[in-house]
C-alpha cells in the first residue's frame, strides 16, 4: 500500500485494531503524522545502571540490573498484588503489579538477569517499583538504542492496556521503517540556512532517536522554533485578514466633547502613557478598520478616563458608545464615576442591569432606539435583544477575563457594521506572550501610574500574630482610616468558605464592638440589593471595616481605605491577591497589605506570598505567576492553539517564541500572501496545516 502520512494509524505494522483505537481515544493519534508529532516529554539516560544500595528516595525512573527470585501474591480485594522479589549482588527491592497477574506469572523466568527500569518507592523499609518495565538483560544488549531513552506522553489506561512507553518506542521505530525516516521539509532552504536549522528529516529522527545530546537540542529547536512560526503566522495573517477585509466607522474627526472636556473638565494632567494609549485609540477609530483593542494596564493605571475620551471620539462623530462591567456594583461605580462628568459636557448617560427596573428599562430602550442617549453603562444586560442601539460605535468591555469571546461577539451584531472594541483589563500579562496569544487583538499598555501614587507596604503575617494584626487594625480605625478584611471563595467548598466568613464576621464583631465601630459585610449569597446597601455604607463611610469575600476584587474604589487584610492569602492565586492589593492605595495615605496565613504552607505558596511582599509591579506579578501556573487559565488561549503546542512552550521558550514572530512578521511584511517561489514551501505547509486543524476561530 501507498504510505503517506495521512495514512490511517491502523495501518502501521504492530498497531492492531485496538491499540489504534486506545491510541485515538487516549493521544489524539489517528494518523502517521500525528504519531510523529508524538514528542518524548523528556529523555532517560540509559546508559547508567543502579545498584540497589545505590537507590534514593527521591529517585525518578532508574535502570537495576537482578534477578527474581521469588514471587507471591499479597494483600486482598483492591489492594490485592503480586510481588516479585528482586536482587543484586548490593541487595534486595521488590517488583510489583497491582494488574495483569496472570500474564507475569507466565511469561517471567526466574534466576535469570533482568533489565528493570521504573520508579522506586521506599515503602515499609524496602524499596519497591511498582509495574517496571523490564527486559531480560540478553534481549536488552541486542536492541541497539541511544543513551538518551524518549518518555512519550501517556495515561493510565495506556499503561494498564500495555502500550507501554516501550510499545511506543517499537511501533515509532515501526513507522520510520515503513517511511523510510524521509520526511517533507517544511521550512523554506532561507529560514534553515539563515538560523542554522537542521532538516525535517534529521530532527524527526533525533527528537525519537537521539543519536547524542548535540543533535537532541539542534531538533528540539527546530522543531519548537518551527511550531511557534507557524502559530505566528497564522496570528498575524488573520490579523492582516481583519484588518483588510472588516471595515469598521471611521471616527474621522475629534470634535466638541473631546476638546471641551480636554480643555475644561479634565480633572489632571493625562500621564504619558495615557497620552499613548490614547492617541494609538485615536489612529484606530480613524483608519477605517474595525479597532479591535486590548487595553492593558495596573489597578489604578487610569484605564477609565481613557474609556471616556474615546467614547467622546464616538460622540462626537455622531455615534453611541457603551461600557460593560463584570459586575453590578463594578457598573454602578462606572457609572457614578462617569454621569458627573458626562453632567458637564450635558451628555446623556444611562445604567441598565439586572436590577433595572421595567419602567426605567423600557425608557433606556426607547431613547436607545431612537437616538437620545448617548452612553449606556452597565452588565451582561447589555448584550440581551431588546437592547438595540441606533448606531452603537464604541463598546468597552471591563475585565474582559469575565466575559467569553462568544460575548464580545455578541456586541458586534447590534449593528451591521461593528462597532469599534475596546477591551480593558488589569491582569497584565508578558507582552511578548500577549503578542502571541491574541491574535486577533492590538495591544496598548498603561505602564505608569499616575504620579504622587505611593507603594503600598505589604506583609506576611501568621494567624498567631492576629492580635498584633487587631491592634495595628484599630490605630489605623483611630486614625480615621477604613479597612477591608477579605475571606477566600472557592466554588468546590462554598459552604466551608460560608462559614470562615462567618466565624471570622463575629470573631471581629467581638474585637471591634458596636458602637464604636460599624461593620459591613458582603458576600456572594447575599441579595443584589442588600449587598450594594452594605457597600454604600462602606463608600460613604459609616462603616469603618468591610469584611468580604472576594466579590470586592474588582473595581472598587474607597480611597479612604488604606489596609486590606487577606484572611488565608496561600489559598489565593498571585493576580487575585494583586487585585485585592489594588483596592487599597487609592488615596494620598500610606496603605498597607497584610496577607494572613497558618503555618503550613506550599512551595508554590510561599513564592506567591514573597512576590507579593517583594514588588507591586503588576507585570512582574505576572510573570511569576505564569511561571507557576502556565498559561492555561489565560484568557483566550483556547482560541490561539497556544495551549495545544505539541513542543514548545511559551513560557520556557520565550526567546524562540520572539524569534520565530520576528521571522514571520518580516516574511508576510515583504510576501503578504506567501506567493514568491522562496516561500512556496512555507505557503504549502501553512495550507496543510491549516486544512487538517481548525485554527480559524473567526468571530464572524
Ligand atoms: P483603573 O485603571 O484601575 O481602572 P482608574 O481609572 O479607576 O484606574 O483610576 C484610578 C484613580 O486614579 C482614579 O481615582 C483616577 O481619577 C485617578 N487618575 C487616573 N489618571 C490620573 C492621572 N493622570 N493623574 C492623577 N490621577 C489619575
Ligand atoms: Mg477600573
């Protein structure tokens, strides 16, 4: 039969029926390509052997060489297993299956050396290996492999079905055989030459058969730098693609609103990187492209003033404009912050949330319709039918890591020309890497804050010290100062983290009595209303702590707060805490941040509660906590297959992630299309690549 690697999976000698169907479900394998593009997770030198007395606890997979000279069934029921006792001149180690009993019994033959190789745990004073893959030591001097043995990627029921890391070897070195180990050269002779690339072929077979630890890296560089070129060009063509093919109104003109509130109302002097931000707004809205902006920038940056002037670039132009908030209480204090200024320029603003009521909500509608209000402000209400502009050309989106792509997209089918985007967060990530996970974004970043903005001093405390905590509490009180104590929420054990609060609430009540001291509370099970009564009370000042839970993350702004204390801070992420951090500091006294925790705490926790106390910098924040959680959990990753790289990691791999979108954005600037016969080969594989995977996640 005619091989190519869209061959069918079952084809290749070894691969029967039901491994094909386990290597389907199992690894997404259905094609030689895709066993190709199966990559070892790392590589075990096999030239080195243990001795028994030689292993350690902390030891990963080893090699020990021994005979079996005993084996016995043990335990009962679930925790029933065989064991196989396994020596070496040095000492003795167990073997152990949990599965697969009957087929060990037969096929092993005792007193006779072994190759073993496994993981070993030390376990009631011996160490043992549980299910190790083993070899008799002749077969295992026969197959000739490389010191560097490849671990492919598995799962348990992989393993329990005996495709084992070893199968896996055999069945690759099947398909190199039936194909010759020659393969399609997929990057053009330039790019190769230029970086010094090894070729398709040489690297397919070093990244499966390392021939020495040299050739291992020269593969894993052309094929990491390979994966990310192409994911590179991919963004930056469906870049190109919005850019040309989705016209958006074309704000020709800055005109009254703009220049009378520059002029009269502008409460201070724009920061530079406001003035930046705001004139890359500026050249979008005018280029008769559809602006489709990611606006980046700290708590506390001043992302809303930007907001408002380029919704006045919208006004003036004859358009509407609207702002979506995550949150009720976030939209409210959009929306109070907004209406007096937009009172000045005699603008006419509205809010409309879950809340609104009939009378109030048929009103918006109608003055929406026909053209009477300027701005609407507020939640995912905005995106319900009913809500229909007369010509909506503007809609920001606050903290976008709320809403879904499927959302923003929903703004752009009020119109039938959509609207101009802008989307605002404060969760800053590398911009390298924001370069290439939203493809279809352009960037801004606020990267300065507003001067006269003081550092807030930032601590760890243990629970043992809370009195020391209550004291400092209280001077602060005296001083007329307002605190903010915040309790975890984490969805699995809502009820548990219920009564945390609650034991905290009281234990607080008890410290700071009625009625020298007024508190609030607020918490996710609460009414709407209530919960903004609660939070009025705090804004206005009449209660001096607000005990919450994290429902006050985002957006608040009390300048008269000056602490934040977080109540079990190790069971908070990195970017949450900075945003908590980011409620306070918002006026002209020295803040504070004490983050709270017991005694035991994780690795990942404690590099978490030292980044805190160390920097405020959102950015750098960022890149620690990327670092400890990966990008998974980015917004929008799903969207730009960053999360499915089969080699490369953005993270480790950074530098090669900025040379390949070097590469590729020189590339498509000279050969938009990819058409000169230099690229012909980098044209056809995109094509390829694009045919067998759906990258193109348009929001059309
Ligand atoms: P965020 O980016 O977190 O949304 P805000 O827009 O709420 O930040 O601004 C935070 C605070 O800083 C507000 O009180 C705002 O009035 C103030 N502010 C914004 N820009 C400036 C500036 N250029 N100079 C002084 N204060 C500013
Ligand atoms: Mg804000």
């Amino acid at each position: 039969m005619n091989i190519n690697l869209q061959t069918p999976i079952d084809y290749l000698k070894g691969v029967g029926p039901n491994r094909a169907d386990l290597l389907r479900s199992e690894l997404g394998i259905h094609t030689y390509q895709d066993l190709i593009n199966l990559f070892p997770n790392r590589y075990i030198d096999r030239t080195k052997y243990y001795k028994i007395n030689e292993l350690q606890h902390n030891n990963a997979d080893v090699q020990v060489v021994g005979v079996i000279t005993s084996l016995k069934d043990a335990g009962e029921g679930r925790g029933k297993r065989l064991v196989a006792t396994f020596k070496d001149d040095t000492g003795i180690m167990e073997l152990v299956w949990f599965r697969g009993h009957k087929w060990i019994r037969e096929s092993i033959k005792l007193n006779q050396p072994y190759v073993m190789f496994g993981k070993p745990n030390w376990f009631n004073g011996i160490f043992s290996m549980p299910h190790p893959d083993m070899e008799l030591q002749e077969e295992h001097e026969k197959n000739l492999r490389s010191a560097m043995q490849p671990i492919y990627p598995s799962t348990e029921k992989l393993s329990n079905k005996g495709i084992t890391n070893r199968v896996v070897n055999k069945i690759m070195q099947q398909l190199f055989l039936e194909t010759k180990g020659r393969f399609e050269e997929t990057l053009s002779e330039n790019l190769i030459s230029e970086l010094k690339l090894i070729s398709k072929s040489k690297a397919l077979f070093n990244i499966h058969f390392p021939e020495n630890q040299e050739l291992l890296s020269k593969a894993q560089f052309r094929l990491k730098f390979e994966e990310l070129f192409y994911i590179q060009l991919q963004l930056i063509i469906k870049n190109l693609i919005h850019k040309s093919k989705i016209k958006g109104f074309n704000f020709e003109h800055v005109g009254n609103y703009f220049n009378s509130f520059f002029r009269d109302h502008l409460p201070f002097e724009l920061t530079n990187a406001q003035k930046r931000v705001l004139k890359e707004i500026r050249a979008d809205l005018g280029s008769n492209a559809q602006m489709n902006r990611l606006l980046q920038g700290d708590v506390g940056s001043g992302k809303t003033i930007v907001a408002l002037m380029s919704m006045l670039i919208a006004l003036d132009n004859g358009f509407q404009a609207c702002l979506m908030a995550p949150t009720e209480i976030l939209s409210v204090q959009h929306y109070n912050g907004l209406q007096e200024m937009c009172n000045k320029l005699k603008i006419s603003i509205k809010l409309l949330t879950g809340s609104t009521k009939t009378l109030e909500r048929r009103n918006i509608h109608k003055s929406l319709e026909n053209g009477e209000l300027h701005i609407l402000v507020g939640t995912h209400a905005l995106l319900e039918d009913k809500v229909k502009f007369k010509n909506l050309g503007l809609a920001i989106i606050d903290e976008q890591h709320r809403f879904g792509v499927a959302q923003r997209s929903k703004l752009w089918h009020k119109n039938d020309t959509p609207p101009h985007i802008l989307i605002m967060t404060a969760t800053p990530i590398p911009r390298t890497l924001a370069m290439s996970v939203y493809g279809d974004l352009d960037i801004s970043i606020i990267d300065e804050l507003p001067p006269g903005r003081k550092h807030i001093k930032t601590v760890h405390r243990y629970d043992k010290n809370r009195l020391k905590v209550f004291r400092f509490i209280r001077d602060e009180i005296g001083k007329g100062r307002q605190i903010y104590i915040v309790y975890p929420l984490i969805k699995e054990s809502e009820k548990m983290d219920y009564k945390d609060l609650m034991d905290g609430y009281e234990s607080i009540v008890r410290e700071f009595p009625m009625p020298d001291y007024q508190i609030s509370i607020v918490h996710g099970q609460m009414k709407a209303v209530d919960k903004d009564y609660e939070m009025q009370r705090f804004i206005k000042g009449e209660t001096q702590i607000m005990v919450a839970t994290t429902v006050i993350e985002v957006g608040v702004n009390v300048p008269n707060a000056s602490v934040m204390i977080i109540e079990s801070a190790e069971r908070f992420g990195l970017s949450q805490l900075h945003q908590l951090r980011g409620r306070v500091g918002r006026g002209a006294e020295q803040s504070y941040c004490i983050l709270m925790t017991g005694h035991k705490l994780s690795e990942d926790s404690k590099t978490r509660l030292q980044t805190m106390v160390r920097t405020d910098d959102g950015f750098e924040i960022a890149e620690v906590d990327l670092r400890l959680r990966g990008p998974g959990d980015l917004m929008g990753t799903q969207q730009s297959g960053v999360l499915n790289l089969k080699i490369a990691d953005v993270i480790k791999d950074k530098d090669i992630l900025q040379h390949a979108r070097h590469y590729a954005k020189t590339i498509l600037k000279n050969d938009p299309s990819l058409s000169l016969a230099e690229h012909k080969v980098l044209r056809y594989t995109y094509g390829q690549l694009t045919k067998y995977k759906n990258i193109w996640n348009y929001i059309s």
